[in-house]
C-alpha cells in the first residue's frame, strides 16, 4: 500500500515538474504560485525536502518577479551607465537563467550577507483555491510552512545551518474561531462603520488586534525560535552551540542510534537554547517532535532550558542581526513582528528570495556599505492641510541639526515633479500625511529610478490591496522597491494621528539623529576576551561549568547600533522597534513595519 502511494505522488510529482517547465520565462503568476506550492506539499510527503523548499521559495511573488524584470528590462534599453549592474537584478529576478533548482537556491544564499537571516512563512496548498476568484472571506484553517535560510557560504565557518522547513498545523483548540487572517479583517472592517466615536472603534479593534496576535503566539509556541535571528557575538553562539553538543555527545542513545540527531534537529536545539523568553512546556513540544526517542527527547528538553536558563542575562541582553521575513501574500496581513518575544528583533519583509537578492545586488556597494546619509532627505508634510497635529511634528523636526539641510513642502500639495525629484535626487523621502502619497503623482512610481529610503506615515501606505479575480495582491510599497528604494517604512492598516506621529518622531529622531555609536577599539569587545572554549569539558551530569561560562557574558555591551565592516552604524529596523513603544494602543504599533534590505545610517 505505502509503495502504491510514493509512486502515485512521485507520478504527480512528474507531471507537475513538466507542465512547470511549459510556462515559459513569463509565466502566469497565481498559476505558477499554486503549481509550486502543490509540487512541494508533494515532495515534503515523499521526503524530499531540499527540493520541496525550492519549490515554495518559488512560490512567492511571480507576478511581481515579472513586474520587475519588465522594469529592469525597460532600464537597460534607456541608459547605459548602470547596465551591468541591471543585467546582474535581472540573472538574480528572471524566471531562467543559473539559479534554478535547490543548488541554484544555494547560490543565492550564498551570495547574501552572512549576518543576515529569513525566515519564509508560506500558506499551505489548498486544492479549493485553483480556480474561484479570491474571496478573502474564506475561512478555511490551512496551516503555514516556516523555512529558515541561512545566509553567506556553507564554507564560512559562521554558517553551518542549511535550509529547512517545519510545518505548523492549523490551531485546533476545539474552539470554533476564525482563521487569523479572517479575524485580523474583521476587527479591521469595523473602520468603515460611520459612527461618531470613531476613538472608541478604535479601542475595541485594538484589543482585538492584541487578542488575535497572543493567539498567534500560543499556536507558533516553541516553534517562534525560527524567528529569531543570529546573534551578533559569535563567541556566544559559539558557546551555546558547544553547550548542546557537549549534552548530545554525553548521552548514550538506545534503540534509535545516531541517526535520530540529524543536522536539521541539531540547528533547531541550537536555536532553542539561544532564545531564552520561550516556556519549559514549548520547548518540549518542539523537542519531543524532533526525536522518536523520547527518553533522549526528555532528557534534551531539560538541558535546553538549563542553557537557557545559565545564559538568561547574556541572551536577553545580547544583540542579534536583522531576519528578513518572505511572507506569503495572504499571511501579509499578520504582525508577526509585535509577538511577544519577537518585539526586540529587527525584521524586515520581502514577498521573495528572487527579489530580496536582485534587490541586494543593486545596493550591495552603496547602501549596504556605505549606510544612508539622512543628512540628504527630501520630506512632504501634511500636503492635505487637514492634519493640524502634523504641524508640532514639523516645528519639532525643525530644529534638529541633522534636519537643518533638509528640503521638501509643507501644508502644500507637492508637484508631481517635486515628489519624483525628491525620491531620485536624495537619501530619505518622508511622507507625512494621508495614504501613501501617490495621489500627487501623475505617473506610477515604478517607472522612476528611485534611490530614496522612503517612509510613508500614512494609513494602509503599506497594505496589500486585492485587485479582484485571482490576479496577486499588490502594494505601493512594491513599487517603490521595484523602482530602487532600498527600503519602504510604512503602515499595514488604518492608524490614528496621535500615535503615529509619536512614532513619526521618535523613529526620525533615534535613526537621524540618535543610536550612540562606538568602535571597537573603546574595549566593547573586551567582555568577551577571557571566553576559552576549552573550558566547555563533558562529563555526566553538567558537561561544562555553566556558570563560568555565564560570567563571560554577564556584561555584554548593548546599544541600538549594528557593526557593519568594522563601523557602528545606526541599524533602521533597531529604531523601528524603539518607535513602536511610543503607540498608546497595540493596532497602532502593530502596523507599523519595514519592507525591503536591513539599512543604517551612516
């Protein structure tokens, strides 16, 4: 029976690769999209699963993918200065070319930063979904793959971790709900009932905002690890991961042998034991889900919380590089980035691998080495004359001595020229005022040559908006990055003044102005120099002395800065988390977010 089955599913397997390799270099989006997506649920059912995560980082953002190679096509037959540079995005977007299969997929990697991890969330396959127009109204409970990849080369002593994939089941509490997705929109839809106490709709849509992501919280449990990125001191990572192995390698396992500890549950316990604000009873679950031995299970659950546990202060103090989160388009919508214990981590989101690597490519010798100069910064205030409180905000950022050269309009509707001009000519475009400013513009943004990391403080400046039919959702934050932005600061919904206008503030303020810099050589390294590995010993019961090791830790230096080639930077994704403490109410600080690269200032 089991052989009739893997033969069925490799037949289907077959025949899905082949009408893959039909569609061209132009493929349909939401086709392509659904064809990947079922070929890997496929391929994780026959274990296959290097190649089932190929397929589902396939499944993301077709249709922008052809946008953007339309766009860096139209580039290289209008200039000739930059086309080396184009031709590079558009080998790293286009549908062919050299990085096809799962060692294609392992070039890309390889190619991006070593500091910098994603983490992809991907809704599962639904059969139901070929062929009706979307209904975002639909409340069937899918569960979600997580896919974690590491960055940099598998050489690099720093990155030993290969991709993998874990599959979280939909909650079944037996309550009957609705999906997250669902519920997020419903607690949203009440914005558009007239009512005159619009403060207090806000309220109630706030708490169920906050409902709805501790839910969120309860069903990713242990499995919120994925999530976390890497630490910024090697030396601790180093130790953590020493810790677990010495508690592997003590162990005697029965009946299951060594194959039981593969590399992808090593990665994982590694994971784990580095994320100390997760519960004894989440790591368990996630443990006793890795091994079929559940005595070696038991036992590896409680020396994941004994590391934890003796490095607590370490890990919690410690810094931890940026995870760019790829986010399926119909799991946009959740705030994965207000968890709980993921409120301190920098994120950023792309809806691709394709497009976060074409779009490092394009920034990899500027931005990315040279960080932003927030000195050049164009900005449009309250261009509708309607938001009176805009005007404190102005009067503020006035007298900072970062902003004394900046330019822009203020209580005056810009031209469309000035708007283009503002996003070409300079470092940073703020916008402050309704939406996401578009309405100024008498062309599309992407047909620009942008340059600008933009922030749009608006309502819904970073939603994605359903165009009917079955055709992909879309986003003016899409747009910008499409057309060159490093980056897009912006909101996932409707939000009030009060609070964006605090986070305005406070972002533009500790990411222009603020984030104390240091460098090396003023003894921030020093915590860590007395740390010698060799003092991690196996033994029987406490491999190592846990708590030397905790000493070595203890004081570790932490500020809002990220080091960069040797120089402290102001991290953008850093002062985004500063700026959503400021929000009185939980919706508002919930859609604020950041889609494109992690960027600093300079």
């Amino acid at each position: 029976m089991d052989q009739t089955i893997t033969l069925d599913v490799r037949d289907k397997c077959q025949e899905l690769r082949e009408i893959l390799s039909c569609l061209g270099c132009e493929p349909s989006g939401p086709f392509y999209k659904t064809t990947h997506k079922h070929l890997a649920q496929l391929l994780f059912k026959s274990s296959d699963e290097l190649e089932a995560i190929f397929h589902l980082s396939e499944s993301h953002g077709a249709t922008l993918r052809n946008k953007m190679v339309d766009h860096l096509k139209r580039r290289l037959r209008e200039q000739k200065t930059d086309a080396a540079t184009i031709q590079s995005m558009l080998e790293r977007v286009q549908f062919e070319g050299s990085f096809i299969g799962f060692s294609g997929l392992q070039q890309r990697l390889a190619e991006l930063p070593k500091e910098w991890t994603a983490v992809q969330v991907t809704l599962e396959w639904d059969p139901l979904s070929r062929f009706p127009c979307r209904n975002e109204n639909v409340n069937r409970g899918l569960g979600m793959y997580v896919t974690r990849f590491a960055f940099g080369s598998l050489s690099e002593k720093v990155n030993d971790e290969k991709p993998f994939t874990t599959f979280l089941p939909p909650l079944d509490d037996g309550e009957d709900r609705l999906t997250f997705m669902a519920a997020i929109r419903n607690c949203l839809s009440k914005f558009e009932q007239r009512s005159d106490d619009r403060r207090r709709i806000h309220e109630e849509c706030s708490l169920g905002i906050e409902a709805i992501v501790n839910e969120m919280q309860m069903w990713l449990g242990g499995w919120l690890c994925l999530f976390m990125g890497r630490l910024v001191s090697e030396k601790l990572e180093l130790a953590v991961k020493t810790a677990i192995d010495s508690f592997v390698s003590s162990y005697k396992m029965k009946d299951t042998g060594d194959q039981d500890m593969t590399e992808k549950a090593r990665n994982i316990l590694y994971l784990l034991a580095s994320c100390p604000s997760l519960s004894s009873s989440e790591v368990k679950t996630v443990v006793s889900s890795l091994f079929k031995d559940q005595k070696f299970a038991s036992y590896m659950s409680q020396n994941v919380c004994n590391v934890m546990s003796n490095f607590s202060t370490a890990l919690h103090r410690a810094e931890r590089h940026p995870v760019i989160l790829l986010v399926d388009e119909e799991l946009d919508i959740l705030p994965f980035e207000v968890i709980s214990p993921l409120q301190d981590q920098s994120f950023t989101r792309m809806p691709s691998i394709h497009l976060l690597h074409a779009l490092y490519y394009c920034h990899k010798e500027s931005v990315i080495k040279k960080g932003i100069n927030t000195k050049n910064c164009f900005y449009v205030i309250n261009p509708a004359k309607n938001l009176p409180n805009l005007e404190k905000l102005f009067e503020t950022m006035s007298t900072w001595p970062v902003a004394q050269n900046w330019k822009g309009v203020y209580n005056t509707a810009p031209t469309s020229e000035q708007f283009l001009s503002g996003l070409q000519d300079n470092d940073l475009f703020v916008y402050c005022g309704h939406g996401g400013g578009n309405q100024y513009l008498t062309k599309s943004v992407d047909t620009a040559r942008n340059k600008a990391v933009v922030f749009l403080f608006g309502c819904s400046s970073s939603s994605l908006n359903h165009l009917g039919g079955r055709v992909e959702m879309t986003s003016l934050s899409y747009n910008y990055l499409i057309s060159g932005s490093p980056c897009v600061v912006g909101m996932l919904w409707q939000v009030l003044d009060v609070d964006i206008n605090s986070m305005t503030k406070e972002l533009l303020r500790s990411w222009c102005s603020g984030g104390r810099s240091y460098d090396s050589t003023d003894g921030s390294d020093r915590d860590f120099k007395s740390l010698d590995s060799n003092r991690i010993k196996s033994g029987q019961k406490v491999p190592y002395n846990l708590d030397s090791l905790e000493n070595d830790f203890k004081n570790v230096n932490i500020n809002s800065t990220q080091i960069i080639g040797g120089k402290s930077s102001p991290d953008l994704c850093k002062a985004v988390c500063l700026s959503r403490k400021l929000a009185l109410r939980f919706l508002n600080k919930a859609a604020l977010v950041i889609r494109g690269l992690p960027v600093n200032a300079m």
